[in-house]
C-alpha cells in the first residue's frame, strides 16, 4: 500500500508541476489560464495556442475556449485570441530564452520542459538533405499536462506478474490521452521497487525517454519516480538506447514508450534474445488494428509480448477494457474495471 504521508507529498509535487507550467506561457495566457477554475484545473491535459485562433483548453473529458477572465465557453466569440506574440514568448520562456539550445528538439515537433510537460510545435517546416532542419514562423503549440499518478498499476500487476513471481513481456495499448504513459510510468516504479505483498523482489529496469515523459529528466535528474533499481536514457532513440542498456548497464527489465519502427523491432529482439523483459506501449485501439501494423503486428503474432492490456477513457482515463494473452491472442479479461478509471 502507498505511504499516505507519500501521496500527499507527490500530489503537492504535482501541483508545483503545474504552477512551474504556467510559468512558461506568455504573460497574457498565464494570467489567464491562473483563473480557469481550480476543480477544472485538476483534470487539465491539453492547453492549445494557435495563431489568430480562439485559446482552447482540454480537460475533463472535452474540450472548451477560455475567455480573458479564464471562464470556460463553448462559444469561439467570447473567448481570447491567441496571437503571434503568444506563441513566440512561450517558446522564448521554455528554452530559457534560447531557441538554438532545443532546436534538436524543434526539429522533431516539440519541446520537453521542467515536470515532463511536452509542448507540441507547428510551423513551417524547412528542409535540408538529411529532412527536417528546423521549424520557423511557429503557429501554433500545444502544452500537454503530464501527470505523475502514484499506484495505478496496482490492479493489473496481478496480470502480468505470473505464478512464480516472474514479469511477463507487456505491450499497453490505448488511444491518445488514454493514460498509456501513465500507466506504463506506474508500472516501471513499482517493479523497480518490488511489491511485497505479491512476494515480488524489485528488478533492475532500464528506460529509454526518448520524449522526456516518463523520467521527466531536469539537467539529467528525474523529476518522477520510476524507482530504486532504474536507470534512464534521456531524450535517446528507442533502437539505440535499448542496445546501449544492454551492452552496459545488465537491466532485467527494458521500458520504453511508443514503439513502432524498424530498428526498435531489431533492438527488441536482441533484447528478448539476451532474456531482458520488456515493457512498452503503441497507440491504437483494437487487436486487429495492433495486428495490421507492420512492426507491432510482427511482433505480437510472433508472441513476443505474454499480455497485451487495453485502456480507453470510457469510464475515465486509464479504465482496462481487455486483457489479451499474447500467447494465443485469446481475452483473459474485456470490459474490467468499467465503474472506474485506474488513473
């Protein structure tokens, strides 16, 4: 069981997370979105700014416009207009003052910030002989709240730890803003620690973060909690920091996010080759859409992954819908947990 003294400390760390946010926005969409209502606030995911466009807000499951009071309207009309100069400072305030220093991170559609937040970036795109150079004439950004939630993975941890006490390889499937990182987060803390009360000893498990989301790395320190026994590859691609952890640091256990190109599908194989568990995640909503992939499709009907967990937010974000067995592809559980969300 979580420590309550614990939780009450994290969801204060949570809170300072959001205020730390706040801080990058321009001084216009700070103060206002300072007023969007507290109860409002603690289910906040998205803030979107784009260009001569209304500012919109997602959160509790929908998504509204914001006035210059920080009211929430579903009338375009009554809401603030965003403008260039929004954009502009707030990508100045999130690259402390210098877009040079994160254009490595520009160039791939987004910036990562103190808490894991991520901000999303549009513009025009320029080219080079190796693609993407850079974005300029930014458009629009979009702020995505990232969350830590201590203790949602309780529930399906019976699921993918089996009979003797061993992690079985683990693919969460959900579609966007369904709690797959968060979860997957949860996942890697508690196996990291062990959970006693399953007989369960703590593994050593490697991330690779490539977006920055699940450690939510600060000048290299994590600023989430994903255990005692984890190490972090920060901002490395899957393929090659799955390759480096296991040439130099003998994880037990290999966690990443979002998988889905060739080289991660060759990295995995030399990883389940050296009997490294993996944990992971894909975006998508069904079994046969996972199968018609050509890189996760591969792997799950070669029965690389032992479970496959379903999330949707049909009874808030992060609620099981089905668990599959990888082995056979057969449900061990459809339709769990529908009175709640476990995140």
């Amino acid at each position: 069981m979580e420590n309550s003294k614990n939780v009450i400390d994290r969801n204060k760390k949570n809170i300072s997370y959001i205020s730390k946010l706040e801080s990058y926005l321009s001084p216009n969409i700070r103060n206002i979105i300072r007023n969007v209502p507290q109860n409002f606030k603690e289910t906040l995911e998205e803030i979107r700014l784009r260009v001569d466009n209304p500012l919109m807000v997602f959160g509790d499951q929908r998504d509204y416009f914001v006035d210059l009071k920080g009211n929430l309207t579903l009338n375009p009309m009554n809401s603030y207009y965003v403008t260039t100069d929004d954009i502009e400072k707030t990508l100045q305030f999130a690259s402390n003052y210098s877009i040079y220093s994160v254009e490595e991170e520009i160039k791939k559609g987004y910036i990562t910030v103190q808490g894991g937040h991520r901000i999303g970036i549009v513009g025009k795109v320029l080219l080079d002989n190796n693609g993407i150079r850079t974005l300029k004439n930014y458009s629009g950004l979009n702020i995505r709240i990232s969350r830590e939630k201590l203790g949602v993975a309780t529930g399906v941890l019976p699921h993918i730890i089996n009979a003797k006490g061993e992690l079985m390889n683990t693919l969460i499937v959900s579609p966007p803003q369904c709690g797959k990182t968060t979860l997957l987060r949860d996942v890697i803390r508690m196996v990291s620690t062990g959970v006693p009360h399953m007989n369960f000893r703590g593994l050593k498990v490697g991330v690779v973060d490539e977006r920055s989301e699940l450690g939510a790395c600060f000048q290299g320190v994590p600023q989430n909690d994903l255990g005692p026994r984890t190490d972090i590859l920060d901002s490395c691609p899957k393929a090659e920091g799955i390759m480096m952890l296991i040439r130099a640091m003998s994880p037990q256990v290999i966690a990443t996010d979002e998988i889905g190109r060739e080289e991660d599908m060759i990295a995995i194989d030399e990883a389940i080759m050296a009997g490294i568990k993996l944990i992971t995640t894909v975006h998508s909503r069904s079994l046969e859409n996972i199968l018609s992939k050509r890189v996760v499709g591969k792997l799950v009907k070669d029965g690389v992954f032992e479970r496959i967990i379903f999330l949707s937010n049909m009874n808030g974000v992060g609620t099981v819908d089905s668990i599959v067995d990888g082995t056979n592809l057969t449900y061990l559980i459809q339709n769990t947990n529908k009175n709640r969300g476990i995140t």
